[in-house]
C-alpha cells in the first residue's frame, strides 16, 4: 500500500493572506516492486504504483507511477536500511504528468528467513515543471519475499 501527499503550487503572499494553508492532495493504491540485488547491499528495482487521487475536487480518479531505482542497503542482523535515488514516469487524474526523479529511504525487517516487512519514504520531483519543493512526498507499507 502507498500514500502520496503533495503540495500544489508555491504560496503567493498575497494568497498567504487569504489561504491558511497549501491546497493539499492526497492519493492511496497498491505498490508491486520487483528487485534484483547484484551485489550484497546494492540492488535494482522496477516499482509500479497505482493510485487514487483524493480531495482534488474535479480531478478524482485514478492514475499510476512507473519508476527504477537503485538501492544501497546495510545489514544490520534482522534491520536492513536502505536508500537511494529513483528515475521514473508519473501520469493520470489529479498529477501533473511527466519524469519524476527522487530520493527513498526506509527500512527492512526480516520476519521469516526469506520474508521481510518494510516501510518507506520517498520525495519525487517533476524536475521539467516543478521546482524542488513542490514535489509529491510518498511513502508505503510492504511485505517483501527472497527467492
């Protein structure tokens, strides 16, 4: 399961008076992530994210994200962080379609010897649109297999 929370637009001063807040929308879907460690504790993924954007008034619906990322992870007895960046394509209602690039980080429990849970945190970019800091904040809950 992942959530996206974005923040749309930069606020103006003169809107800062008349807005209390950024206009927020809110998205909830499923995540499928298929991974390949090539060498202990580095690793590449394809994540496919599908989603249902929420609170965006005429834009309602849903939409998806594609994105392959390489992955930098320590093991650390059952506790595996990891991080790193993310190359990838974002399109449907209530998004801004187009490249995405950005950071991720989270962590990695093992719960079973080929079985772990995982949380983690992204920021994704629309660098051709967007500036940095009106990108989408994402994050997500896993349960992960090794085979």
């Amino acid at each position: 399961m992942v959530f996206h929370h974005r923040s749309r637009g930069r606020l103006q001063p003169e809107r800062d008076r008349q807005l209390k807040s950024p206009e927020i929308e809110r998205s909830l879907g499923p995540e499928l992530r298929l991974g390949y460690s090539f060498s202990p504790g580095y690793s590449v993924s394809l994540q496919g994210f599908g989603f249902n954007t929420l609170g965006t008034s005429q834009k309602d619906g849903w939409g998806g994200r594609a994105a392959l990322g390489f992955t930098r992870s320590w093991d650390l007895g059952i506790w595996h962080p990891f991080v790193g960046p993310r190359v990838g394509y974002i399109a449907g209602r209530g998004v801004e379609d187009g490249l995405i690039l950005g950071p991720e980080g989270g962590l990695a429990v093992d719960v079973a010897p080929n079985t772990f849970v995982y949380a983690r945190i992204a920021y994704d970019t629309l660098p051709t649109r967007n500036e940095i800091n009106q990108g989408i904040i994402n994050g997500g809950l896993g349960l992960g297999v090794q085979f």
